[in-house]
C-alpha cells in the first residue's frame, strides 16, 4: 500500500470523466455537473464520442485525445467497457481511477474470462490504483471537489467518512447538509477490490484536517491489514464503524464474499474493540455519533449534568444514562445554594435540575451561568421540552449567549429541544452555534455515551499488563512434536491423551489420578473456552459457560489473541457484565489472575503452534486459583492454507544474548507492553542533556498513556528493541532503545536510539543500531534513515561507521542520516 497514491487520489490536479453524458439521468452527466459545481481549480475533461461539449466543456473522443495526462479518471461507462478503459489509461500514464459500475465480478468474456479479475490484473500490469467498482465517488470540500454523482455537495469539516454502501453515503450527506455538519472526506469504497480500508484509514489517521473517522462496514476482506490501520490512526482520533449484517441472512445480502468466507458478527465486534474503535448499533446512532463528533470535544470526565424544565425529560435522560453505565455528576454544595436563588419553589436545583415548565429563557440563562462559572462541569445536556410561553428558539438564544459569552472552561454542551415543528428553529440555530442537538433525550445521552465508551476503550488499551511468572510451564517444542506425530499420519484430530498432554506443556492441567481429589473437595464453576478460526480475522478464542446448547452470540465473549494477563482481565469483566459467566451462589469464587492466566496460556498455544484449527475445553474446572481441564480436543489442519493472526503476536525469535566490551551480558529483545515501567524508569535515567538530543526540547517526564504507546506497539508496522540488563534478573532494567517507524508501504523507515548515559563506548548503541538495520533489511525495507542534533556527533559517527550517509544541515541544526538498505 502506497499512501502517496491515495494521496493522489483524493488531491487530484487534474480530471477525466470518461463516459461524460448530456442525459440528465446518466451518472456521467451528475459527475460532470457535480465537478462544475465546485470550486475544483483543475482541468476537467470530459471523454465522450458522442458530443462536442459536455455541460459546455469541450469534449475529447477518446482518451489518447487528452492534452495532458489526468491525474484522476472516473468511469462513467457500462461495467463491460472497464477493462478497456483501465488499459487505455494506464497507457496514458494515469494512474487513479473511480469506477461508478458495478456487477464486473458477474460478468465474463467470451474466452470465459472474469470482467473483475481482468480488470485487476490490468490495473496492476500499468499501475493504476482503482476505487469501486460500484463506487459513488469522492467528495474534498477543502478542494472544492465533487467527483461523485450525489445528489448533493458536502460541506468543509474535520471528519473523513469512508463507506462501502453508496446509500448510506448519500442519506449521511442528506442529512449532514441540514445541521450543518461539515466533511473532511467523503470516500464512497464500493466493492474495494484494490483500494480497501486499510489504506483510507492510513491515509486520514495522519491527516491533520481529520478529527474522526467514521466507517460504515458490510464486509472486511484482509483482517490482518485492517487491524494495523486502525489500531495505529485509533490512538490518535476517534473510529466510530457501524458494521451492517449482524445476522448470517443479513451479511449474506450485504457481501459479494461465499458464506464460508463471511465472518462472524461477534468477531468483528471484538477486533472493533481491540483496535480501539467504537462501534455503533445502527443508522439513528451513527447519525447522533456525527453530530457529537462534528460539535464535541473529548471527555476527561464521565459524570453528565442534567438541566430540564420538567421531572419527566429529567426521569427519561437518568434511565437512559444509567442503562448505558454512565454516573451522574454530583453538584457542589455552593452551586446548588446558588441555584435555588434562581428555581421556583417545587423545582430542583440537585442533579438532574429540573427549572419546571413555567421556566423563562432568563432562568436558563442564568442557571447556565451559575454551572459554568463553578468550572466544576465537564459535560452537560440541556433539555427543554415545548412551552406555550415563549418559542424554541428564544430558549436556544440564551443557552447559546451564556455559553458563548463564558470565558473560563466550557464544557461539553449536548441540547435535546424535545417536539418536532416546535424545535426546528431551535435545532438549527445550534448548529449554527457548534453546539449538538438531539431530538430526544435518550439520543442525546446515547451521544454522551458514545464518548464516554470511546475514552474507556482507550483506557483499556493503554492499560499496563503485569507480567506472567516464568514459574509456568511453557514447552512448545514437546508440544509441537505431538502435532508433528498426529501430521505425519495424516491425522487432523489429537487424541484425548495428546490433547491433555499438550496442554499440561503450557501449564493446564487436566483432571487424572493426582488431581481427582482436589477437584471433589470443590464446588468448581464449570466453563468453556474455545478456539476456532474465523475467515477474516483467523483464531480467536471464545470464553462461556459449559452448555449443551451453546453458540457464540448467545453464549460467549470474543476475543482475538495474542493475549496477555491486561487484555484477558477484559474478557472476563466482560464475560461476567454481560452474563456470558456468572458466579454463582455455594460455588467456589472465580480467581480473576488464575482465569486470566488460563486465557493466555490458550493464547499462546495459537501463536506458537498455527495448525492448531481449533481447540476447544468443555468443562474447565474452575475453583479459586484451581484451574483444571475436565475435557478438551485439538483439531489440526493439514493443508498449508493456515489462517494468520489478526495482530502480529511477539516475534520471540528475535530475542538474543549479546556481551558487551566490559564483559556485560545483555538481552537484546522486542519491546513488550509489560516493558512500561522498565521504559519510564529508563526514560528518567537519562540526563537532560541526553533528552534534548533524543527529543529536540526540553520535555517533561512522560505520561502513563504516552508511555504504554511506546511501549506497545504493533508490530506488524513498527519495531523497539530493547536491551535488557542480566546483572539482576530480579530487578531488570533497560539500558538502551532503538525503534523504527516504518511507512503502510515499507519502502521507508526512521529510526531513533537512546542509549543510558553511563553506557555508551561500550558497543551496546553499535550493536542495537545493526540489528535493526538487520531487522529491517528481513523485512525487505529499502531506506532506513534518521535525524539528531549538531551536538549528538557520537550518533553521526556509529551512522556513518555502520554505512550511513551522513549529511551535516547547518542551517536546521541537524545532522541527516540515510541509509540503501538494498545495497550490500
């Protein structure tokens, strides 16, 4: 993937519409209209044999007519034409094009070639990059760009949306248009047979003009790729994704995938939370998840303020909260004796507020001024159900005047005018004012929610693990030569014994002789954890109760693996909050370290062994920190067609030994999430000096969350190795970092190092330095490059020394260095 391409795409100079129509009911003409409309400042260039001029632009017959060469080609034509014109492009040097039909993957020539495929390989063979087919095109408001045929234009704004459903596209822009809810993309992906999320995601998580992102999903065709893209653009803005065919009958309407390709709705919701994302339930929330996203900013506080002139909306907006775990904020004791200066006798000036019906436009003013000047609220929701007193929007006025007129911290300002004719002025002039309206006030504390969850999300994933005792068992090769027994006669299931076998490998202990009477002296909690793999996310495992009737929406959390002792406590809160396990009353308690530790043993049995299909423990006996496996079978696969893992797991073969010149022996390895607080105690070992010339400023000490980004990374994209000292394995420190940033596409990587002040001139920064150069080279990287300071000619030296060229930049005070990594 190749982000300068979709970089050309979405930034196009210049632009062909082939197919261009004077029929108004042609897509080509709506695309030709749509382009004239804006304020693109490109040529357009309409390729048509059957007119002069198009929409009064001078018409080309054919597309080696061109006088220049397009950047952008969007093809209007029948799907039967494409594969010609892709070639006919490719030619001609362009090198994007939108195809608007749709059906390629249905049709055939006549040698029996696929229409679709032809096209591909074509695309490929001259390097074009296609967006569709069935696409509805793009929208920049920036660039005052229309390449689409939509009914209407977008308006400017800071979120990207990024659709494979054109009619979600054109009932998001319907919409938007009237609250006046602005775009920084609008990217219809259509069948994403090249261009796929993965790249868009890319794209507009390093965006600056993108806040959020927001997908609407029917089908992921590479979960691996999807994953590392919104994993890394989720720790930046917010992913909201509204996934349709939530039901097998519903995802068979909605994919172009055979039902054995389609993969399972609880898996997809289970790598939505494990990049970070948010996902919501349908069209209505997707709508009140925009106009939070448009008019909001992000929470630091859970707690909601409820103002209403009424118990009814206050009743209403506290159910909905509380249903969705959210808490209500407690008043201090001064604003609410400042309050019950400004509410009737009969109103309540605790929260939720209630300033009765006969409330005036003055008394919300004035109890909106009272909340914020305390700059104790972080997130309120105004409620004003319709008066015969005064209109709507003299209500909305004086919430929009105190809030504006406010000086000191404003918070976050949700407004539910309840009614329909009676609030439409009143919607409209919030959005006019930045404020997010809802028309009821379960919408609006949905909204809240969303916000609320999306900050617990991120939560959870910066979330330290702690690190599992090297007291367990962990015997992969002894397990793996009982799956090699089962291939080499060609069997695909191991035996009860095998089974049982390679599980006490990895610390899982079946029920035998030995253990029978530690398990009657219980009452064990009988559960069951799974292992299957999905089409599109590969293994996942799969944690509920033991039942007969059992299957996986109903009856079990997801999650997808690697797992560590983090990440397992989440699937079992989980698992616990939504009644997929229970503790149950005379049983023996449920250990949290000991279940978890179960969950990433089974974890780690996936990574190291992929043909291992499935896996599945029915019961498991749990009692306390008693953990035994009562029955369990192994499937393997015998074919080399093994599904990866979704996230690429710790690449243990990295790890070595290395002696340093003063005799030190040192373990050089890849950065694990548990490395956070070995990380942050190196971090504060370095001087300030050093700092400066790691960071380029004066930086202060590193937060818990900036920290856990460093430390877990996603190595399918980035790579850390650090350097472990041996002197104490009880307490182990590190001495020394490199790590690399590698671009979607791997042509290029940059890397920093740091090594502990008292350490260098001992060959520990020589040594981390070329193992990442040796890393990168594996990876068939071609540039590694890097930047420091004038002052740091010690790094500048071990550059050069180990084949970078080095280039001194007097004028920014840098030194530059690079690096072939395909020259020997």
């Amino acid at each position: 993937m190749s982000l300068k391409s979709i970089e050309q795409l979405l930034k196009p100079h210049s632009i062909a519409v082939i197919g261009a129509s004077n029929q108004p009911n042609r897509p080509g003409n709506a695309v030709m209209r749509n382009l004239l409309q804006g304020q693109f400042n490109g040529p357009i260039m309409p390729v048509t044999p059957h007119y002069k001029s198009v929409n009064g632009v001078l018409a080309y017959r054919s597309i080696d007519e061109l006088p220049i060469v397009p950047d952008l080609a969007i093809i209007c034509t029948r799907a039967t034409r494409v594969p010609a014109i892709i070639l006919q492009l490719g030619r001609k040097g362009t090198r994007n094009a939108i195809v608007i039909a749709s059906g390629l993957d249905n049709l055939y020539t006549a040698q029996g070639t696929n229409l679709q495929e032809q096209m591909l390989a074509i695309a490929k063979e001259w390097g074009v990059r296609i967006l569709g087919p069935d696409s509805l095109g793009i929208i920049v408001p920036a660039l005052g760009l229309n390449a689409s045929y939509a009914h209407t234009n977008a308006l400017p704004g800071k979120i990207a949306v990024v659709s494979q459903s054109s009619a979600v596209c054109v009932t998001l822009l319907d919409w938007s248009r009237r609250r006046r809810i602005g775009f920084s993309y609008f990217i219809s992906l259509g069948e994403g047979v090249d261009i796929d999320f993965d790249e868009m995601i890319d794209f507009l998580g390093r965006d600056p003009n993108t806040s959020a992102i927001l997908l609407y999903i029917d089908a992921i065709f590479d979960g691996r790729a999807f994953m590392s893209s919104a994993r890394a653009a989720s720790f930046n803005k917010p992913i909201l994704v509204i996934k349709a065919g939530t039901y097998s009958e519903s995802a068979l309407v909605t994919s172009r995938l055979q039902p054995e390709q389609i993969g399972a709705d609880p898996v997809y919701d289970a790598a939505f939370r494990r990049a970070g994302m948010l996902r919501v339930g349908d069209l209505r929330e997707l709508l009140a998840a925009v106009e939070t996203l448009a008019n909001g900013k992000p929470i630091h506080n859970e707690q909601l303020v409820i103002l209403a002139n009424g118990n009814g909306p206050c009743a209403m907006s506290v159910d909905a909260l509380l249903e969705r775990g959210g808490r209500l904020a407690k008043l201090d004791d001064a604003v609410v004796q400042q309050l019950q200066k400004i509410i009737h006798t009969g109103g309540r000036p605790t929260n939720p507020i209630n300033v009765l019906g006969d409330a005036s436009p003055d008394t919300y003013r004035k109890v909106m001024e009272v909340l914020l000047q305390s700059n104790s609220i972080d997130n309120l929701l105004i409620i004003q159900a319709p008066s015969a007193l005064t209109p709507g929007e003299i209500y909305a006025d004086a919430v929009i005047d105190a809030y504006k007129n406010h000086r000191g911290k404003k918070p976050n300002v949700f407004a539910n005018w309840m009614g329909e004719d009676a609030a439409q002025e009143a919607r409209l002039r919030f959005a006019a004012a930045g404020i997010a309206s809802f028309r009821t006030p379960e919408g609006a504390v949905g909204a809240f929610m969303h916000m609320v969850q999306y900050r617990r999300n991120q939560k959870l994933l910066s979330e330290t693990p702690e690190s599992i005792s090297e007291k367990v068992p962990y015997q992969p090769v002894y397990a793996q030569q009982l799956i090699e027994l089962a291939l080499s006669e060609d069997r695909t299931q191991l035996s009860s014994g095998e089974t049982l076998e390679l599980l006490s490998a990895y610390g899982i202990i079946g029920v035998d002789v030995t253990t029978k009477n530690v398990v009657a002296a219980t009452t064990p909690h009988k559960l069951r954890v799974q292992v299957q793999t999905d089409p599109v996310f590969g293994p996942v495992i799969l944690l509920g109760e033991a039942a007969s009737n059992w299957n996986m929406r109903k009856s079990a959390v997801v999650a997808l693996p690697p797992l560590n002792m983090a990440l397992a406590r989440y699937m079992v809160i989980q698992a616990l909050a939504e009644g997929k396990i229970r503790e149950r009353e005379g049983y023996t308690p449920l250990d949290m370290p000991a279940l978890c530790l179960l969950l990433t043993q089974i974890s780690q049995i996936v990574i190291d062994h992929p043909r291992v299909h499935s896996l599945l423990i029915n019961p498991v006996l749990v009692a306390g920190e008693q953990v035994h496996a009562l029955e369990a079978s192994i499937k393997l696969r015998l074919d080399n067609h093994l599904a990866p893992l979704a996230i690429r797991p710790y690449p243990k073969e990295l790890e070595e030994t290395y002696v340093l010149r003063d005799g030190q022996t040192v373990i050089l390895r890849p950065i694990k999430s548990e490395d956070e607080l070995l990380l942050q105690q190196f971090d504060n070992s370095q001087t300030k000096e050093d700092r400066y010339k790691r960071y380029f400023a004066d930086l202060p000490q590193f937060s818990h969350e900036q920290m856990a980004r460093l430390a877990q990374i996603d190595y399918a994209r980035e790579m850390a190795f650090v350097a472990i000292s041996q002197v104490d394995p009880a307490a182990e420190k590190i001495l020394g970092v490199v790590r690399v940033q590698t671009e979607p596409d791997n042509f290029h990587a940059e890397f920093a190092m740091a090594v502990r002040s008292e350490l260098k001139g001992i060959g520990l920064g020589s040594r981390l330095l070329q193992k990442m150069i040796d890393y990168c080279r594996s990876q068939n990287t071609k540039v590694l490059s890097g930047i420091t300071m004038l002052e740091n000619a010690g790094m500048a030296n071990l550059a050069r020394k180990l084949g970078f060229t080095v280039r001194f930049n007097r004028d920014e005070g840098l030194i530059d260095m690079k690096l072939d990594l395909e020259s020997t």
